[in-house]
C-alpha cells in the first residue's frame, strides 16, 4: 500500500480495465465508419443480444449515464407524460433537473431502500387522474439503486405485472447493472421479459466510458439514432465505445469484475459489521453506506477519501463507500487497520 489518500468516493475513479486499454492500443490507427456505423460497434451489439438471449433487441451506444437517461426518457414520453421514480432516483436528484429541462416530470415517491415497488406505482398513478394533471407513462428503476440495494428476480417480475396492468413502460438505470446482477438472482435473461428498455453502465464497470442503450419494445425503437444526434449523445468516434463493450463482453469479463468489486466491498463491510457499525441500508453490492461517529469519519479521511450520504443524528453521519473492478484487495487490509484503530 501507498501512503497517499486511498480513493473510495466511486467506481470510476480509475482509467479501464487493461483489456480495454489494450483493444484500443491494436486498433488505435485502423480507419472506421463514424457514428456507431461500425464493425466494433456491430459485434458489441451482437455479444450483447446473445447475452440477453433476444436477437430483435435494438444496440445504442451512448457517452454517459446522464445523457443516456435524458435521450430516453425524452425519445420514449409525449409532452405530457411523466416518469415515476423514487426519492433517490438519479434522475430525481443527481442529473441537475435534465428531465424537467426537457419538459417532463418526475413524481418521486419516498423509500428508505431506494427500490421502487408495485404499491407505490399504484399510489402515485391513482392521484393523476385527469388531463388537469401529467400523465404516467414511465416507471423508472436504478439497479443497483443509489443506495446499492438491488432488485431480486421476484421483485423485478412484479414491477412488468403492475406496470402491464397500467399501461406503463418499465425504464431501468443501469449504471452499475453489473454489480446488480452480480449480487441478485437476476439474469441477464430476466431483463428482456421484464422491461421495455434499459442501459447497460459502462463508466461504473471497467470502461473509459459509455453505456448501451437496449431498446426491447417495438414501439420505442423507431428514429431513436435521430434522437441521440438531436441530443448531442451522438459520438463521431462511435468505435471508442463499440471496442468497450466488445471486451467487456467477451469471455463474461463485465460480470467478472463487478463481481470483484462486490467482494473488495463485502470485505470492508465486514470489518465495519465487526466493529459494530450500522448500515443505512444492507447493500451487497461494490457500495456501502455505514453510520459512523464523527470522530471516526475524521480520523478515516486521514487515510480514505469517500463521500457524505446523510445526517443521522447529532454525532454520526452515514457515508458512501464504493468500491471498482481496480480497487486493490490490499485496501481490506489497511481499512481494518485503520477502524481497529477507532475508538
């Protein structure tokens, strides 16, 4: 271990996983089409339909989570519908009011896991009633959520039923859906039967950046590529991202590193359980968000760099820490020491 500030405030933080970096480098001088009109692009798409078993899905690669959700969600909606989500969604709180900027609505409703459910769709949807109020349309999930909880196979089922019987699209944020999968019984096969659309994270596992776009209903694929050039989501060097995603699906590397970030994770949780701390939420994912004194959470800044989630109380906060596919295993080693050291 270095002396320096360990960095756990994201998964992000670090470059891209050597594979990637080395696809790059043996292609670095080869001319290719612009636009995602590619041959790069071509075969990421096609690795990642046979993934989720469904050769009609449609590919979009895109720059990052924020755009991607804006293209979205603006392509998919009319002018006066509107897009369920909970309080901690990303699109809610961290996306600087682009949804609204594009002239939709978010109706949050507040959870302590950050997982939406049937009932609160049903309640949202019961209070809109007429043409004098917006119109649901969309149901829009994070999984991982931004507390790193994660939706079970069950759980995920139930969301397409509710949102079958109103006439909702399921939309699902999956900025870190590897680590989701990687910590669910959810398969890639479960998300095709259970949404309309959704993103696979590129920047949150292993990329440099980029998410895909996977549109599965029929009536949301038509003129989405004039969406993404009107949105400004359109990368001339498209083949950056097709050659991303073309690794990261090769041989199962994206579940492999996000299943290696859980560990680091569940390592640092451990020592945390251990020493008696408590969770804002119970996570098994590469985030953790423990209730620490704040005695502690100084003394741990002297040596790590994360992130405030909440006030607690008087005297503690709860923190966000994350872990990446890069995060050495050494850093369970040096976080015990330094909690063992608390007092």
């Amino acid at each position: 271990m270095t002396h320096g500030v360990i960095h756990l405030e994201n998964d992000y933080s670090e470059g891209a996983h050597p594979a990637i970096l080395a696809r790059l480098a043996d292609e670095n001088l080869r001319a290719r089409s612009g636009y995602g009109a590619d041959d790069a692009c071509e075969s990421a798409a096609a690795r990642i339909r046979g993934a989720i078993g469904r050769d009609d899905a449609d590919v979009h690669f895109l720059i990052g989570g924020t755009s991607a959700n804006l293209i979205a969600l603006a392509a998919f909606l009319r002018p006066h519908e509107a897009i369920v989500c909970t309080e901690q969604a990303h699109i809610n709180v961290h996306e600087t009011g682009a949804i609204e900027a594009s002239g939709h609505k978010s109706l949050p409703f507040p959870t302590t896991d950050g997982k939406l459910t049937p009932s609160m769709i049903e309640q949202l949807y019961a209070k809109h009633v007429d043409e004098h109020m917006v119109k649901p349309r969309v149901a829009y999930i994070s999984n991982a959520t931004e507390l790193g909880t994660v939706y079970t196979r069950g759980e995920l089922y139930a969301l397409k039923d509710c949102c079958a019987k109103l006439n909702l699209l399921l939309y699902m944020d999956g900025a870190r859906l590897g680590a989701a999968l990687a910590a669910s019984d959810v398969d890639w096969s479960d998300l095709p039967r259970c949404l309309d659309a959704f993103y696979i994270g590129g920047t949150k596992n292993g990329a440099l950046f980029g998410e895909a776009m996977v549109i599965l209903n029929e009536s949301l694929k038509p003129d989405f590529r004039y969406l993404i050039k009107q949105r400004g989501g359109m990368l001339a060097k498209g083949f950056l991202l097709g050659y991303q995603f073309d690794v990261l699906f090769e041989g199962g590397l994206y579940l492999d590193i996000a299943r290696r970030a859980n560990g680091i994770a569940d390592g640092l949780r451990g020592v945390l359980a251990a020493k008696g701390a408590r969770f804002l939420a119970d996570t098994r994912t590469n985030m953790l968000f423990p209730i620490l004194p704040d005695a502690w959470i100084a003394k741990l800044r002297e040596r790590f760099a994360f992130h405030d989630a909440e006030r607690v109380s008087s005297t503690e906060s709860a923190v966000r820490l994350v872990t990446s596919w890069a995060t050495p295993e050494s850093v369970v080693t040096e976080f015990e020491r330094c909690v063992n050291q608390l007092r």
